[in-house]
C-alpha cells in the first residue's frame, strides 16, 4: 500500500471536514508526493481513530522528533500540543493501513483552544516550510577519521578490497601528507602478508633515511624476517653469517635497533641476529624475556650458531654519541636518564622520537625541558623542532588503557582521543590482566566521556571498545566495562559498518560466557533491535552473520533465540529479489534448521552459477576449531556445487596432517577467529597469505562470503 493510500483510508470519509475537505485533500496529497521512505521523514494527517483529530505520523522515532520540532514552532502550546499515542494495528483499521505503509509511529496533535481552520493554517504553513527543504537522501562523504576506521578493521578482517578501497578514499579527501599515506600503504601491505611487494616499493630507500612511527618499524623488522632473514636461518647459517649474507648493517642498518623488542616474533627474530652479532648481551636478554617457549627455543639454537657470545654491554661507561651513531637508541635513552648529562640531550630526543618510547619519552621530556630552562643547553632550530615534536608525541600517547579513559573523561574536548586508541591500543596491558578497580574506572571514564564534551570520541572509536569488550567478555572484573559499551552502542543513531562488525564479535563472546536466562533475553533484545535499524538487502549478510552467532551459542531462552532468528530469516524471505544465489541458499539452509517454511520465487542464476562451478572438483580445505565445521560448510556448498572434497583440520599445533592440507587443498579457508597461533603460524610457513582465504566474520556463513570473493576475484582476474 502507498503512503497516499494509507492516509486516504486513515482520513475516513472526507465530507466530515465540511468547508475544509479541500485544503485537507491538497495537505495530505501534497505530503504523499513528496514522501521519501527512509530519510526519516515525517507527515501530519486526520485519521479516523479514538481519538479522532490530526495526528503526526513516521517510520522511525527520529522523524516523530523531527515532526515534534517543526509543529511546535509553528502551532505553540495555545493552539496544540502534541502527545505520545499507542500504535494499535489490531484494533484501529487507520493503523493496520499505515503499518502497510511502514509509518508505525504517531503522536495526536490535540487542539486547544483553535478553531479547526486556524489549526489548519498553521499545519499548512509547517507543512510548506518542510517541503522547502530537499527531502532527497544525500549522499555524504565519511570523514578522513571515519575512513580511517573503516581502513583499520578492513584489515583486521583481512578483507584487501575494502581496506584498498578505503586508502584510495582516503587519498581523495586530502586530508592526509604523503608520508601519512605511504605510512598507511606499509600498514596495509603489511597486515595482508605482501612482504616481497613492500620490500620494492620505490620509496623504500627514501623511508630508511627519516623518522619513522614505531609501527612502521616494526614492519620493516617483519618484512626482513620474511623476505632477506628467514631463508637463511632455515639454511642454518650464524647470526653473523646470515648479517653479511643479507647486507642487514649496510641496507637496514637504521631499522634494525630502532625497535628494542619487537612485538611480533619475526621481528624479534631479526632483532636478535643483529643483537648476537653486535654481542649485545642485554637486549639479547630482552628478547628472551619477550618470546614463549617454543620462540625462545629457536633463539637458543640461533646464539649456539653465533662466533662469539653475546656479552653484558654496560652503557653507563660508553660514549653516548658512539651508541647514537652505532643506533642503539635504547641504551642512549637510558644513559641520559641515568645522568641528565646536558650534552647528551639533542642525542636522547633524537633516540626517543626515533624507537618511539612511550613508556620513557615524558621522562626525556621533563629532564631536557628543565634542562633548557636552566640554560644548560643552548636550543638550535634542530633541537627545538625536536622537543616540539617531543612534546606533542607525549601529549598525544596514553600508557595504558586507564589513562586513556580518565583523559577522556574530563571536561575538556580531546579531539585526538580516537586516534590515540587507534594508534596505541595494541601496546597497552590487556583489560583481562587488569584489576577489577582499574577496569572499573575505565568504564566510568568511558561513561563520563560518552555523556560529556568527548561524546563524538567515544563513537569515533566504538568498534575498538566493542573489541577490547569482546576479549575480556569471560572475565568477571570486566562486566561493568561491557556494560558501559552496550549501553553507548544503545544510544547511537547510526551505526556504522565496523561497529556493527565489532558488535557481532561482542555478542559472541558474551553468548559463550554462558548469561543467566534473563541476561541473554536483555542481550538479544539489544540484538534484535539493531537488526531492525539496518535491516536491508544490503545488510543481510550482517543478519547472517547475527543468526550464526545466535545458532553457535548455548541458549538458555531457547524461544528468544528462534525468534530472533525467525525475524531475520522472514526479512531475508522479503528481500529474495534482491539477494544473490549464495544469500538465497543460505537463507533456505538456515531456515531449514528452524523449520521456518519459507517460499523462494524462482530465478535465473546462470551467471553466479557459473561463479560457483569453479569448485566443481575441487578440493576445499578449512582449517577452524568450529565444532562441526567441515561438516556445515559441506551441507550449504552442496547447494551452490560438487567439490571433491570438503576436507577439514582442528589441529592446534603443526602436524603432518595439517602440513599436507595446506599444501593439496585447491581452496584453503583459515578460520582465524577460532584458531591456534601455532597452527597458523604452520600454514604461513607453507603457503602464502595472499593463496589463503581468510573470513572477515565468525562462522559458515562467513567462510562461504570470503570463498565468493576469492571466486569473483578470480574469475575477474581470468
């Protein structure tokens, strides 16, 4: 039913209105041919119901205050006011017809002490006065920090297209230098495991000779390890062997110690061949303490190779500039803060905004800054640059998770809050570790913020507070912290693609900490009506993934599960036209499950037929420790195609098994949501990231979206 329709039925018979009937007649269709379903619109009727009278209609409740606005205005409270009514579609015909016609909100404008032509009058000039504004949707361009987020969690869901997209998006904005977008181009270089691609970027050469963020550096340590180091470790050469082999000093010289502990294992790994050829003894130990068993094994067995043994460097009796020169910027730190020797000052500046060192820089800073006011050291234009920059590093970092909620709880506007999140939160000590005090107060600070002048800092960074939600979901002293994410995500208006990723990710994990019935009734609730807010064809795949998580989690409610469940699947059975072979055949499959009949209408898929035939007779590898996993993904491909095989492996550590899957199968799927570090890491060493299939969400549903990229990929690439 149209909206014009509706409101025709809603009117009832027009001769009611009298002298009126006219202008009534001309309001409500001039309203209807104006109408734009979706934008949150708003329209003012008479409907023919208890109690009878105009009445302010709309989708959602934002066009409800939207309305509520603009008649405010222009009526007042001497000639109307406008009150909250119950939407009953099971007793009032008007409202049956206006469900029909998606408005299922409304509030009755109740007339004071106006006469019905003058209420009339003020409805029409409200009426003109909104229809002179564009109701058209606009398309809006997302901000270069919305772009930035959409970037991050592109990669974290190994998904290339997006996160290319994305920087391609970015670049447009103009908002970012070259050296940022440079930086970003490593970033996502890096993340997909396209290490020979980095190693000949043209401005390689150009990047080695400045100043570079941490993170930067410690993917240039990853790529050393990957493209000049590894193959010869494997070779069995010493640590100084495979230095000269590789022209580490000569090449890489400035990236080698500008990380003291790297935090990924291959960077450690390069990080100790250049330690045990240097015979830097302590930072050797460093590594040590930084790596797990089975690393610091392989670092044992790489020292035994080495010509001489690393000895204890004692930085308090070297020469300051020799260490700066010779780039071991942890020891130049260090021995400044050990004496304050003026001299020594420019160096630890240097050294510091060099590695990075957040833990320390504010100490420099204090020292080099009393220092200067000493007149101790005398500033040139280098090295009040650099304590600029010094100042600003310090400014912009948090050292931990605690800090970074109490600044942003207070009544001053932290425009570089989300960033800061962004850039630093990999480095912080993990919510689980924390004491319950200290999570406590971050909730509060998150709370304080997201009520507060810092609001806009909180969404801006959602999706990370969903994340560091969802891994700490288990664990007691982090329920407040949840809470607090929960209730902001219940209060956005708009949410956007990472968070709604995000969000899955928390559901999940709070669904498997096992809820009390009442707990997950409030949980799917909260689910449920995200769903409603973005329900569409182009977010169906979401509604998958949020009935995976629903179907894969212990349901202590087992009716609020189907329901929610059954709501999704019933959308997705109106959406059918409009939903492509693999989506439809999911929808079937699942549906199936909840014995929820639904009815398909048949079409023509020749052409994603053919996408899906390129796995007749294949082999498709899976490697996940879903429970039932294989088994799932061979029921819904059996669907689309005939593979040869479904072959699927659980094994946590590397095994023979595991080896030769990563080596025969056709199409190899890595579940990296439920996965062993050690089992991966086993299928890097075999076969290249950019030949494995990585899921961007959780469960079958998501392995069979990223095997029909890989596909598309594919077939547009023959």
């Amino acid at each position: 039913m149209t909206v014009l329709e509706a409101l025709q039925v809603g009117m009832g018979d027009p001769a009611r209105f009298n002298g009126l009937r006219q202008r009534v007649e001309m309001l409500i269709e001039g309203q209807a041919q104006g109408w734009v379903s979706g934008s949150s619109g708003w329209l003012v009727a008479p409907l023919q119901r208890q109690p009878q009278g105009f009445y302010l209609l709309s989708e959602d409740r934002e066009g409800q205050r939207r309305g509520r606005e603009v008649l405010q205005a222009f009526l007042g409270p001497a000639t109307a006011t406008i009150e909250a009514v119950q939407f009953s579609p099971g007793d009032e015909q008007p409202d049956r017809s206006l469900q029909a016609a998606g408005l299922v909100h409304l509030s009755y404008v109740r007339r004071v002490n106006a006469d019905p032509g003058k209420l009339l009058d003020r409805l029409e000039d409200a009426v003109a006065t909104a229809r002179g504004r564009d109701a058209r949707l606009s398309s809006i361009r997302p901000s270069h920090v919305d772009l930035l987020r959409d970037f991050r969690l592109a990669l974290l869901q190994r998904d290339s297209r997006l996160a290319e997209q994305a920087l391609q998006d970015l670049r447009l904005t103009g908002q970012l230098s070259a050296e940022n977008l440079r930086f970003l181009h490593i970033e996502l270089l890096a993340k997909l495991g396209r290490w020979r691609e980095l190693r000949e970027l043209p401005y390689l050469a150009e990047l080695l000779r400045a100043r570079r963020p941490r993170m930067v550096n410690e993917v240039l340590l990853d790529m050393l390890w990957w493209t000049e180091v590894a193959d010869l470790c494997a070779a069995g050469l010493g640590p100084q062997n495979v230095y000269e082999e590789a022209q580490l000093g000569a090449r890489y010289g400035a990236v080698l110690t500008a990380v003291d502990v790297p935090a990924s294992a291959a960077g450690r790994n390069v990080a100790a061949v250049d330690a045990l050829t240097r015979s830097d003894g302590e930072r050797f130990q460093r590594l040590l303490h930084a790596a797990d068993e089975v690393e610091q094994e392989r670092l044992y067995r790489l020292a035994a190779l080495a010509q001489t043994t690393p000895q204890s460097t004692e930085t308090a009796d070297d020469d300051v500039r020799t260490l700066f020169e010779d780039r071991q910027y942890e020891a130049v730190v260090q021995a400044f803060l050990d004496v304050a020797d003026p001299g020594c000052a420019e160096f630890a500046v240097q050294a510091v905004l060099d590695i990075q060192d957040s833990g320390r820089a504010p100490a420099v800073l204090e020292i080099v800054q009393r220092l200067v006011a000493e007149d101790r050291v005398s500033l040139d234009r280098r090295l009040r640059r650099d304590i600029d920059d010094l100042a600003h590093f310090v400014d912009s970092t948090c050292d931990g998770w605690v800090e970074w909620g109490f600044r942003l709880s207070r009544d001053e506007h932290w425009p570089e809050a989300a960033e800061v999140l962004r850039a630093h939160h990999a480095q912080w000590e993990g919510l689980r570790t924390l004491p319950a005090s200290a999570v406590s107060e971050l909730a509060n600070g998150v709370l304080d913020a997201w009520t507060g002048v810092n609001a806009d800092q909180v969404a801006m960074g959602l999706d990370l507070l969903c994340l560091a939600a969802a891994e700490t979901a288990s664990a007691a002293q982090a329920a407040e912290f949840s809470e607090t994410v929960l209730e902001v995500l219940a209060e956005q208006q708009n949410v956007s693609t990472p968070v709604r990723e995000a969000y899955l990710v928390l559901l999940d994990q709070l669904l498997q900490a096992a809820p009390s019935e009442r707990r997950y009734r409030e949980l799917l609730v909260q689910a449920a009506g995200l769903w409603r807010r973005v329900a569409s064809p182009n977010m169906f795949d979401w509604g998958l993934g949020l009935v995976e998580v629903l179907l894969n989690a212990p349901a202590p409610d087992s009716g609020s599960q189907v329901a929610i469940v059954m709501e999704v699947l019933s959308r997705g059975q109106d959406f059918q036209r409009r939903l492509n072979l693999r989506q439809r055949s999911e929808l079937e499959a699942l549906a199936e499950e909840v014995a929820l009949p639904i009815q398909l209408v048949e079409e023509s898929t020749e052409e994603s037929d053919g996408l899906w035939q390129q796995l007749d007779g294949q082999v498709v590898g899976l490697y996940s420790l879903l429970p039932r996993a294989a088994e799932s993904l061979e029921k819904r491909l059996s669907r689309l195609c005939s593979p040869g095989a479904i072959e699927g492996n659980a094994d946590t550590v590397s095994t023979t098994a595991l080896q030769s899957l990563a080596r025969r199968a056709d199409y190899l799927i890595v579940d990296t949501w439920h996965a062993s570090h050690s089992a991966t890491g086993a299928i890097d060493a075999i076969r290249p990231r950019n030949r494995q299939i990585l899921p961007r969400g959780r469960g079958v549903s998501a392995f069979l979206q990223a095997l029909e990229q890989s596909l598309s990929l594919t077939a547009t690439d023959g």
